[in-house]
C-alpha cells in the first residue's frame, strides 16, 4: 500500500510539474510562431510585390533616345489625322550638355535632386520613405519622391493626370527609371530633363526660355536669372515673371537656398542674388510665339486647351496626342466673313462671338472669338466666354418648347398678346414695338417674336419645369427667376448652339465638345464621343422647328433666307437697362446685343452681335442684321456640298390645315386654312392628319390679329403617351406619361416636372436677367 500511495504522490508531482512548465513555455512558443508567421508574410508579400512589379514591368511602354530628347509639348490633330499644330513653341532651341553652365545644372539638382549623381538605381528609395512620411504627417502631397529620371520618364512616356497615378503606372515608371539610368549618364538624363521641361508661354526647355525671357543664350544669364529657370518647372504658370513676380521671386529664392545648403554657391553669392529684382533683365513681353500659333485658331485652341484639362490631363506636359473637331476650312471662312466686308458692321469696335456644331455628335467645328483680334495667345472668346442675355432666342428653349413637352399645346394654341403687368408689381411688359396685337397662335407668336405671348407660356409651364427642360440641354436657368428670364437668359453661343442642336437632331442632344480624341504615349487611348441623350420627344423637337421655320421664311428671321434650304432659326435682341440708358441717352432706340440661332440638319450656328463696352457704342444701322448675315453666308458655305434634307415628320405628329385663329381648332375647308401641328392624342375632335395634302410651298404664315376666346386645348396638363416610331432608346429619356417624368430621371427633375402647369412667379418679376426686361418694362426685341 505503502508503495501504491507513494507512485501515486510520484505520478500526481510529475503532472503538476508538466503543467507548471507547460503553463510557463506557451508565451515563448507564441512569440516565435507570431515572428514566423510575420518573416513568412513579409518575404510573401516581397516576393508577390516583385511579381506584380515584373508583371507591370514587362508592359511598359518602350522608351527611346529620341523620346528623351524631344519636347514635352502635346500635338493637336483634326478628325481625319492630318497634323494641325503643336502647343508649343516652333523653334525650341536645345542646349547640348557640354553647353549647359555647371550653376544651371547645380540650381536644377540641388532643388530637384540633391542625390541625384550619387543615384544608381534611377529612383532614390530615401527620397521615397522621406516624401511619403513628409505627406502622411501633412494628410497631403506636400512633397515629392521622384528623381530626376524619374521625372524625365514622366514627361516623356506619361501623362500627368491624377487619375493615372495607379500602382501599375508607377511600377513602370521606375522601371523605365532604371532602365534610363542603365542606358544614359547622369549628364544625359540632366540635359534630357533641362531641354524637355515646359517654362510657359509655349516655351520647351531651359535654353527656349533663357532666349524668350532674357534674349540671352544660358551662359550669359547671371546667378539670379538662373535659379529663376531652374525652379520655374515646378509651376510655369504660377511664376510667371511678368504675371506673377512675388511668387516667382519666391520660387528663385527658394533655389538659391537650396544651392547654399548644397554647397554649390557661398552665403556672399546667396545675399547678392536673393537681393536682384526679378524684373533685373527681363526681357518686355513679347508675342513672337503667340503669333507663329495660328491667330484664326487661337479660340478654339484655348477651348480645347480647357477641355483636355477639365479631362485630367496636361496639354503642356503629357505629350498627347489630340484629336480635335475642327473644320479648319470653316474656321478660316468665320474668321474671314467677321474681319473683311464681307458681312457689314456697324463699327470696327462692334463684337462678335459665333459657334458652329454638328448636331448629330456635338463637335464644334468652328468657332469665333471676336472681330480684330489682338495678337495675345488664348486671348478672350466671346463665343464662350461671354454670357450675354440671349433675348428673344431663348424662346424656343425655355417657353414653347417645355409648352408642347409638358402641355401637349398645339401649334395652333391661342394666346393673347395684351397689356400685361408683371403680377406683383406695376411692371407693365412692351413688345418689341411697343404695341400688342391681341389673341395669335403660338405659331405666329414665336415667328414674330412677340414678348408678352412668351411670357404668359413661360407662366403657364412654369419656371421649375422650364428650368429642367432648358438645363437639359446645356442652358443654366435659376429655378428662381422671374418670368421676365422668358424673353432673356444669360448664355454663350457655345451654349445655345448646343441647346439648338436638340431640336435638329428631333430631341437628342449632344453636349458641344472640342475634343473626340485623346493618345498619351505609353497607349492610353480614350474616346469621347457618345450617341447623346434623348432630352424631349421628337414631336417637341418637331413641331418647335416647323414653326422656326416661319422666323426665317416670314417672320422676324428674313435677312437669313436661303433660297430652297430646309433651315429653321430665330433672332434675339436686348435692350438697354434704365440705368445704361441714364448714362446714354442717346442709346434709346437701338438694342444692346443682337442675336440670331439657325440651323439644318447639317450645321448649327449661334451668333452674338454687341460690344464689349458700353462707351464702345451700340448696334444701328446695318448692324442690327449682323447676326444674320453672317449667318446666311456661312450657312451657305457650309451647306454647298451637303445634302439638303427636310425634317419628317414623326407619326406622333398631326398636320392638319386649321381656320385661321378658330378657337377652339376647326378644320379648314377646301383646302385653305394654314396649316398646324398637333400632338397626336390631344388634337381636338375631329381634326386629322391630313398629311397628303401638304406642301411646304403652300404654308402660309398665320398673321391674322383677330380675337378670339382662349380655351382650346382643354386637356393640356396631360401629355403624349403614344410611342414615338424610331426614338432613339436612352437611358436618360424625358418621354412623359401624365404629367411624370420617367424614372430614369433624378427626383428632383421629377419634382419638378410634375407640378401645376398654372404655375406662377408673383415675387420676382423681372428676375435678374442682365437687363432682359428692357427700358421700363419694354420687352426685348425680335
């Protein structure tokens, strides 16, 4: 027993002692497997990164000497890949190595690179961990881990735009860094990089811009002048010398001071150049470079400019190749009919600004950015630049043309131009010709350009809905305004010619575009044109072009009459606010700004007539038919080799020969009548489509004054619901079913487009429409 309980008490330590040890071993054993498990996570993750970088690696673009050597600057290309002109200068003037001053090569490394000759790999890892620790306790880019070949890859092979800062593209920009560094010596990369930079003004390369600033070679530009060149690759624009010379004085000191803390200049060098003015030997600007850049293009080089970077990339600095949508031809012919007497003027000092669109893609093919222009690259365009009140030629866009969207209003609707006071206030509204020629069809309203007709529409629509089928299409009108935006919203002829597009295209609508096209060398390849969206029916589209058709065949349009063309148009004057007139008296009679809006199923053309200044003088005489004068010469260039093709009319459609002013609608007998267009499913009873028997040549303008009642198209909160044969399917369609938006529309377009077509604005009468509303109360004109 004795020796029984003694193994027992043995055998019961043994496990007590086990388990003391095993209790005290798991913390070693834990530790060394989380250090295992972490060395085996870290060499996966090297060897899954050396992978991914080989992969990523061997699609890298190819890079060649010649590359290196070339300039930065981007090529712009019309629709057919015939070359148009590079953006930069035409003579760069490259600086060969031996050639470069040892201070410019100094100022560039120690504000670039400081280590870049102890560089053997083409990126500088230290310079990589010290910039990303830089920016993580800034939450910012606050500095950069490039090198000098890193940065010359980059503005050879590469486009700079943000959105191709992907984990792929910087795996192969540091190898094709490290393949540079292989092939070249430090010297090359530097004078690489010091002959490709941008410096502004079209400029490429240090020696260009030595030569554009200080007419001198580098060598002969002194410590001050030098650290100036060599910081200005980080911002050409923001130190620009002549536009900006605090900050480029900035930039040079900062320079300077990286040349002191690397030793490459003493502290008596430092004071005495960081003492220099940043004017000392600057050269007066000049337009040397401005002039060799084609003058007739300079506006629409500007646009495209803009739109490449609104786009994510550098047209400076990517080396893009950029398909553009010009018609140089036509470009030439604007700018030829606005700076000969071809189209006659009022005064020299008298503006233009006129657009050109194809509808059936957007592409602008021309555009003009004024009369006389000076000799100043990307100077002011008034064709999109200037947003004047656009009178009368807003009409189509933003009161019949939601009219017949919305209310389903026929051609034939009745309106009463009468008296009419601004409800609210005691703003009484003038037709262009201070009369009012009582109840008229909308037909003859728009043809004439009568203004209290439009502003009653616009007051049944409703500026909410009319506000989102304007916006639509490009036209920015303020839910806010008053009714008085009805005759006059601010817009560009870039604007309006893509607002007018729609209705050419029968309601799809093709946001203007300056470039369809855009190649950066390492292949990236992006496309932008689409096939549009459909912004209103096409019996919208159709039956507001029908009645434009009259404007120039018999109304306030004839001026821009060509015979036998199918064409549709409307004109637009302003006149002067009460407050021009008190410093002018003189100006009473003639309008501000003149507009006219025409198009075929070819071309649209805006054109704005004004001046850019009050003092200036107005628009008299010949002047006031500028707009469409130009207009029906261009129109007739463009269209000698184009089809000449009408409008069909859409089965949605009924055309049908009406009494002239019967209210509610009676069909014509005998074939008399004018005829007019209803929306199939909400033509009165008994009225036809008698199609037939129509002839263009045989409609007549509805010009009869006589009064009527004012109640025909009693359904007219309903809309179309039959389908439209051969509509364009798009995923942002505003085919309408009682009163509703679809759903493919945002709420708040539905919102808004489901509201009382009784809709009225009593506390913003006039609005604030750049003077829309005219001389007390007087309406703008035609």
């Amino acid at each position: 027993m004795a020796n029984n309980n003694f193994d027992s008490n043995h055998e019961s330590m043994k496990r007590e002692s086990r388990k003391d040890y095993q209790e005290k071993q798991p913390k070693k054993h834990l530790w060394t497997r989380i250090v295992k498990w972490s060395l085996l996570i870290v060499l996966l993750l090297i060897v899954s990164g050396i992978g991914l970088f080989a992969f990523y690696a061997k699609s890298a673009p190819s890079i060649s000497q010649n590359q290196l050597q070339s300039g930065g600057t981007s090529s712009l290309y019309n629709d057919n890949g015939k070359f148009l002109l590079s953006l930069g200068s035409e003579k760069r003037i490259y600086v060969r190595g031996n050639k470069i001053p040892q201070r410019l090569k100094d100022a560039v490394v120690s504000v670039e690179d400081k280590r870049f000759y102890k560089d053997k790999l083409g990126i500088d890892p230290i310079r990589i961990i010290g910039s990303t620790l830089t920016n993580a306790k800034s939450n910012s880019i606050a500095a950069g881990g490039s090198t000098i070949t890193q940065q010359l890859v980059k503005l050879t092979v590469f486009s700079t735009a943000s959105s191709q800062r992907t984990l792929k593209r910087k795996a192969q920009e540091a190898w094709l860094a490290m393949k540079v560094q292989r092939e070249f010596t430090h010297d090359q990369i530097l004078e690489f990089y010091i002959n490709k930079v941008y410096m502004n003004y079209g400029n490429y390369g240090m020696g260009t811009a030595a030569n554009y600033y200080y007419n001198k070679p580098l060598s002969q530009l002194d410590l001050a002048q030098t650290a100036l060149l060599a910081g200005m690759p980080n911002a050409p624009v923001a130190y620009d010398p002549y536009l900006y010379p605090q900050r480029a004085k900035y930039r040079r000191n900062v320079v300077l001071s990286a040349m002191l803390d690397n030793k490459k200049i003493t502290q008596s060098q430092y004071n005495q150049a960081t003492k220099e003015s940043i004017k000392s030997g600057l050269q007066p600007q000049h337009t040397d470079n401005e002039n060799r850049i084609r003058k007739i293009d300079d506006p629409y080089i500007k646009e495209v400019i803009a739109e490449v970077k609104k786009k994510g990339f550098d047209p400076y600095n990517d080396n893009l190749k950029i398909t553009v949508n010009i018609d140089q031809a036509a470009q030439n012919k604007l700018y030829q009919l606005a700076n000969s007497n071809q189209v006659p003027f009022t005064s020299n000092k008298m503006q233009i600004g006129s657009t050109i669109v194809d509808p059936t893609n957007g592409h602008v093919v021309a555009i003009l950015g004024g009369r006389h222009l000076p000799s100043v690259q990307l100077g002011l365009d008034r064709a999109v630049q200037t947003g004047r009140s656009t009178g009368s030629s807003i009409k189509p866009v933003l009161d019949y043309g939601p009219a017949i969207q919305y209310l389903n209003w026929s051609t034939a609707k009745m309106i009463d131009d009468s008296k009419y006071v601004y409800p609210g206030t005691n703003i009484q509204l003038y037709d262009w010709d201070n009369k009012y020629d009582g109840m008229m069809t909308i037909r003859h309203a728009l043809e004439q350009s009568r203004n209290v007709p439009a502003v009653k529409t616009l007051n049944k629509v409703g500026v909410n809905r009319a506000s989102v089928f304007a916006k639509r299409m490009g036209i920015n009108v303020p839910t806010n305004s008053g009714l008085s935006v009805a005759i006059g919203a601010n817009a560009s002829s870039l604007q309006m010619a893509g607002a007018y597009s729609a209705f050419a295209t029968m309601g799809i609508y093709h946001k203007p575009q300056f470039v369809s096209k855009i190649e950066t060398p390492d292949g990236l390849v992006r496309n932008y044109d689409s096939a549009g969206v459909r912004v209103m029916k096409k019996s919208t589209a159709y039956m507001i072009t029908d009645m434009l058709k009259g404007v120039i065949k018999s109304g306030s349009g004839k001026k821009a009459q060509i015979k036998g063309l199918y064409q549709a148009g409307k004109t637009g004057t302003v006149k002067y606010s009460d407050q021009d007139l008190a410093k002018f008296p003189a100006y009473n009679s003639t309008p501000k700004d003149s507009w006219f809006m025409g198009y075929t199923q070819n071309y649209v053309m805006g054109v704005w007539t004004g001046y850019d200044n009050l003092k200036d003088g107005t628009i008299s005489g010949v002047g006031e038919l500028s707009a469409q004068l130009i207009y029906k010469s261009m129109m007739n260039y463009l269209m000698q080799n184009k089809p000449n093709v009408d409008w069909q009319k859409p089965d949605s459609v009924i055309r049908a020969k009406i009494v002239k002013n019967s209210n509610p609608p009676q069909v014509a007998p005998n074939g008399s009548g004018i005829w007019q267009l209803f929306v199939r499913g909400h033509a009165p009873v008994g009225i036809t489509d008698n199609n037939a028997d129509y002839d263009e040549d045989d409609e007549k303008t509805d010009s009869n004054n006589t009064n009527s009642d004012n109640n025909s198209q009693s359904r007219n909160t309903s809309n179309d619901t039959n389908n439209e044969n051969g509509s364009t399917s798009q995923s942002n369609r505003t085919e309408h079913n009682s009163g509703r938006v679809n759903n493919n529309q945002s709420s708040s377009s539905t919102n808004q487009s489901s509201q009382s077509s009784t809709t009225t604005q009593t506390n913003k009468p006039a609005g604030n429409n750049n003077g829309s509303t005219g001389n007390k109360g007087k309406g703008n004109g035609q």
